[in-house]
C-alpha cells in the first residue's frame, strides 16, 4: 500500500458487457491544484488493429495518464479474447493544458471492457479511481469535490474506490467527518457507492440505478478459504517459523493500534491512510491464519510478513511523525542501525555451508542482500528528486515510501536471522571453499534475466529486477549458491510475464494445472527434501483454486490475476528445484576431507569432556584451600568476622 500521490487533475469512469462498440464517450472529473473540481470528457474509439494504445496531445497527456491506459486495456484483456484486434484512442477533452495523474484508470478499464462487450455506457453513470492490473479499483483523492461536480452535470450513478466513503471535509458548519454516500443522496440526490474492482463495477454500472442500495453494494467480497492440502513432514521448520510470523504481526497489529490511539498526528490524510493500512493488515493476518490452518505455509508467513511491514510502518510513524519530515534525522539513525545489523550477520553468512540446512542457508543470503540493496538504495535517495511516472511527487510521498521501503528492508533482515539462527542447528558443514565451482553457474540466469527485462516492459516486473539485482551483488560477495537462486527465480518471473501475456482464463486455467502436475511428479521422484519447491507448489495450488472460485463468483479479473500468480508460482517451484537438485547432487559428489560432519553428540562429548577437565582443576584447588584453611584454622582461632571473609570473596568469584 502506498500513501496517495496528490495529481494536477484526476478523472472518472463508465462501463458495459458484450460485443464490440467502436466509439463510446464518459464524462468524467478532475480537481485542480486548487482543490476546484471540474468536468472532462473520456472518449475511447476503437478501430481494427494489433493492440496499439494511443493517446490525444490535445491537452498534452502526462504519463502517469499513459500508463494508466495501458493497465486498463491490460484489464479488458481480462473480459474479451479480441483486445489484440484493436488498436485503442483515448482523447480526454478538457479546457486544462496538461492532463496528469493515475486517477482516471478505473474509468478508462470500465469504458474499455463495455466497448469490447458490445455496450455503451449509460451517460448517467460515472467513476474515478486508479486501476491496478488485477483489476482493483485504488484510492484517488478529491472524492468529495468530484461527487459534488458529478451530481451538477447531470451523474446518477457515482462510484468511488472501497474505504473512500468516510470522509474528513470543510463544510459550512466547520470540519466534519462524514460518509459520503449518506451525504451526497441526502444533499446532491446522487447515488455514490463504493466499489472494489472492476467487476463490482460493471455490476451496478447496468444496473436499475434506482434499485441500487448505496448501503449494501459496498459490502465487501467472499474471500477465498481454502481446504486443507497434505502436509509434507520435511516443513516442519516452516511451520513453526510460519506460526512465528503470525504471533509476532498480531502483537505489532496491536502495537501499531495503541501507537495509532497516543499519536499527536492530526493530518486527516495521514491518519486515514494510516487506518486504512492497519485495516489491509488485519485482513490479511485473519487470512494467515485459515492458510496456517491449512498447511498453506508459504502463504500463510507471505501474508504475515506483509502485515509485519505495514502494522510496523504505522507504529513508527504514529510513534515518531518527525519520520516523515524532510531530511529526518531519526530516519538517518535506524537506517544506520540496520547497516551495521547488515554487516554484522554478513559475515556470520560467510562461513561453512551447513549441508542439512542448506536452503535456509541459501534462503537467509537471499533476502540479507534484498535488504542490504534497498538499504543502498534509500541511502543513495536521500538527496535527489523522487518521480513517479516522470513526475515529481511531494515530500510528504517521499518520506512514506522511504519509511515502507526501509520497514521491508528490516524486516528482509529479521527473516534472514531468523533462517540463518535455524542453519546453526547444522550437523554436516562442507568448506565454504567447495561454492567456487558454482562462480560461473549463475551468469546464463543472469544474462537471460537480463535480455527478458529488456524485451519486456519494466511495469510489473520489478520482483525480477530486485532478484537480478540481487543475485549480481551475491556474485561479487562470492555467494554463488544465492545467487543461482536468485537469477533462476528472477528469470521465472520474466518467463511467467512473457507466457502469460494475452491468454484467456481458460489458457491460464489449463497451463497453471499442467505446470503444478509436472512439479508434483518431479517433486515426488526427487530423492532430497527441496522445501523451498514444495512451499512454492503449494502456494500455485493456493491460486489455481482460488482463481476456480472467483471464476464461479463472476469475478473473472480477480480469477485471472490469480491464475497468473499462480503460473509464476509453478515457475518459481521449477527453477527452485532445478537448481537445488544441481547443487545437492554436487555436494553428494564433494570428497570426504572437505565435508565436516561430527555429530552434535560428539561436540557436546568434546565440550563435556573439557568442562569435566576444568571442573575437576577447580575442585582439586578448593580441596588445596580447604586444607590449607583447616591447617591454619588449628594453628590460630579466629573470629567469626575473619572465618566469613575468605569464604565470601571464593564465592563470588566461582560466580563470576
């Protein structure tokens, strides 16, 4: 979740369903920087193409608005199998010289949808919202004014994104907090409803606008629960660290609730975000909690530990608002303290390579270096402009970015103690020299990765580039088993990119259940544990029946983004178990005399052996003291004042 970027001019949206319309129009709406709301025009023209997207120059479109078109035609590939037959132009007629921001997303992906369904938006009916590529509808600002404007030209039907309803405004009366939908029927005689993703909206936008109940449309959709899938004994280590996760995201959920209650902060906008995140988060961990129960573990501790970061963020702010001052000076202090955290288990990473433990070995290294690069990232960000989309956002933004950047840099290092502490449990240790044979075993991945990225747009993939990035860095600390892992799943997340792209649901249904059938045969002939393999396949299975469900609730978008999810998953389960399938059948091959493998039974024989010794010198000297005391104690009496004095001073020092 990101705090809103505040836009020069934000906009609204329409929708429809079936066969091609080749011209529809939507009136939509803006505020100024001024914070004066204003109306526009969204036209959208189909003609016979290849999928090409363009936009009017007249007013100049910022390209935050471009990219805004793109995701919402990736959204309408969603809804028809015909989008690559078309190419698309988007025109926004307004008195306004420049058109910028992401505002008008959830109108472009519903007029869009509408079109190639064969439907023209009824004129009544608009919207404003971002849109992301799975469909849901994000938060803008300006709600208030835009629903006022919408109601003086003529809208009926106003929809706004989920959690937007509650609002703090300046009225007549002074400040008030109210819920928008209530107000703007009572005041404006206009329906304005809350929706969460484009198929909630294209629902009430063909609705009987006045059937609609504004109360119930906003209730929120059936999650997904899953049943029950086997659980593999070789998680054990999985489980309790997932259960871990999800006790220690419940005490910073109530940590960041009480700081949130004592906070001096009084910003509206900041507060609101600031609920709005603790709301996502405890969501997501009442979800955790029914993966856990169904050995769902990877997505139980993902979920976890995404609630970690954003009950954290809240804390920190709610506790200390100076974070989000320019130049924070108690920003520059933790990100110092997390550097030298960094370096610290760095080297206690470059040790011996515990053979039993070595994909949490190799998992630790991975995300140590996913913190280790944002943290260089935000330290090298300090003094420079920050954009989004060419453009520069305010410092505000800036310092709650960097404060949810550096929350997931801490908390990559907390995860890569965490699996580094377990490695110490290692009985079978090979010498760290032996990772020299993998030096050159990453490159291909790595020029691979590479050559995707540059093909591919950037949108989207920047899991892969963190991944590719990472991988390089591990290359030149010389761990090259993190970064095989590294560059592998980096190229994954490119491939399931590149194979998803322009397929149906039905495409992604049957790819996603042939690629899960392949892993759970190589899973099952696979002669090592593989974990990591077995967490990520039952993560894609996590998807593939909930993409099934959503399908069967009518939420095609929400189905098809989780089949793609999914199908990245199997990807990652692939090229996690090819590469740990290399590096155990080397390690079975390594010699004898560079493999350390002592019982712990041993160790602890040794370390008893030597404690008995010293035990033993100890006693011997007391036995020396004692008859040394009773000799004298014969020769000369003395008082009890003298008698206690020795006797106090051995003790404390066996003590000490």
């Amino acid at each position: 979740m990101k705090f809103p970027i505040i836009v020069f001019f934000v906009l609204v949206f329409s929708l429809s369903v079936f066969a091609v319309t080749e011209k529809d129009t939507m009136q939509i709406y803006a505020v100024t920087p001024s914070g004066e709301a204003v109306s526009a025009t969204l036209t959208l023209e189909l003609r016979p193409g290849s999928g090409k997207i363009w936009s009017d120059t007249d007013p100049l479109v910022g390209t935050s608005t471009q990219s805004a078109e793109k995701t919402a035609i990736r959204v309408a590939k969603n809804y028809s199998s015909e989008t690559e037959s078309y190419d698309y132009f988007f025109d926004i007629d307004s008195d306004a010289s420049l058109v910028e921001g992401p505002s008008a997303g959830a109108a472009m992906a519903l007029i869009a949808v509408s079109q190639l369904q064969g439907k023209n938006l009824p004129q009544e009916v608009s919207m404003t919202g971002t849109i992301s590529e799975d469909g849901r509808v994000g938060a803008v600002g300006g709600v208030f004014e835009k629903s006022r404007e919408a109601s003086s030209t003529g809208i009926k039907l106003f929809m706004i994104p989920e959690g937007e309803g509650r609002q703090t405004v300046r009225l007549e009366d002074g400040v008030q907090t109210i819920y928008l939908p209530d107000y703007a029927l009572d005041n404006w005689n206009i329906k304005v409803v809350e929706v969460s993703d484009i198929d909630q909206a294209l629902k009430l936008a063909f609705s009987d606008i006045e059937e609609i109940d504004i109360n119930a449309v906003s209730a929120p959709v059936k999650e997904f629960t899953p049943a029950a899938i086997q659980y593999h004994a070789s998680l054990e280590l999985m489980k309790g660290l997932s259960l871990k996760y999800i006790d220690d995201a419940n005490i910073s959920l109530i940590q960041a609730r009480i700081a949130l209650s004592n906070s001096l902060i009084d910003d509206s906008s900041t507060l609101e975000f600031l609920l709005a995140t603790i709301n996502s988060a405890d969501r997501s961990l009442f979800q955790a909690r029914e993966l856990y129960e169904n050995n769902y573990l990877y997505s139980a501790a993902n979920l976890s530990f995404l609630g970690i970061v954003y009950t954290s963020l809240v804390k920190d702010i709610s506790d200390n608002p100076s974070l989000l001052s320019a130049d924070s000076t108690l920003f520059d202090i933790k990100l110092n303290e997390l550097k030298q955290d960094i370096t610290v288990l760095k080297n206690s990473l470059n040790q011996d390579i515990p053979l039993d433990y070595l994909e949490w070995h190799i998992s630790s290294q991975q995300r140590l270096s996913w913190s280790e690069l944002k943290v260089k990232e935000l330290s090298e960000t300090r003094t420079i402009e920050i954009q989004v989309n060419g453009q520069p956002i305010t410092s505000e933004e800036i310092a709650f970015q960097k404060m949810e950047d550096y929350e997931f840099a801490l908390a990559w290092y907390k995860v890569a103690e965490d699996f580094y502490h377990e490695t110490q449990k290692s009985k079978k240790k090979a010498n760290i020299s032996t990772v020299k044979n993998f030096q050159n075993a990453p490159r291909q991945f790595i020029v691979e990765a590479e050559n995707g990225m540059s093909i591919l747009e950037s949108e989207g993939l920047e899991d892969a580039q963190r991944r590719l990035n990472a991988s390089i860095l591990e290359s030149n600390n010389g761990w090259f088993l993190s970064s095989m892992l590294d560059s592998s799943t980096s190229l994954a997340l490119i491939n399931a990119e590149s194979i998803t792209r322009n397929k149906s649901r039905e495409e992604l249904s049957s790819l996603l259940e042939e690629k899960v059938s392949a892993m759970e045969k190589k899973l099952s002939q696979n002669k090592y544990n593989n974990e990591w393999g077995h967490l990520y396949l039952d993560h894609a299975k996590y998807f593939l029946n909930s993409a099934a469900f959503y399908h069967e609730s009518g939420f095609e978008s929400k189905s098809s983004e989780n089949l793609k999810n999914g199908v990245t998953l199997a990807l990652f389960a692939e090229s996690t178990f090819n590469a740990m399938k290399q590096i155990n059948e080397y390690y079975d091959s390594v010699p004898a005399s560079q493999i350390s493998s002592q019982p712990l039974t041993s160790s602890a024989q040794s370390s008893s052996d030597l404690q008995l010794l010293v035990i033993l010198v100890l006693v011997a000297i007391a036995l020396l003291v004692v008859a040394s005391a009773k000799l004298f104690l014969t020769a000369k009496k003395p008082s009890n004042k003298e008698a206690e004095t020795p006797a106090k001073k051995s003790r404390f020092a066996f003590e000490k």
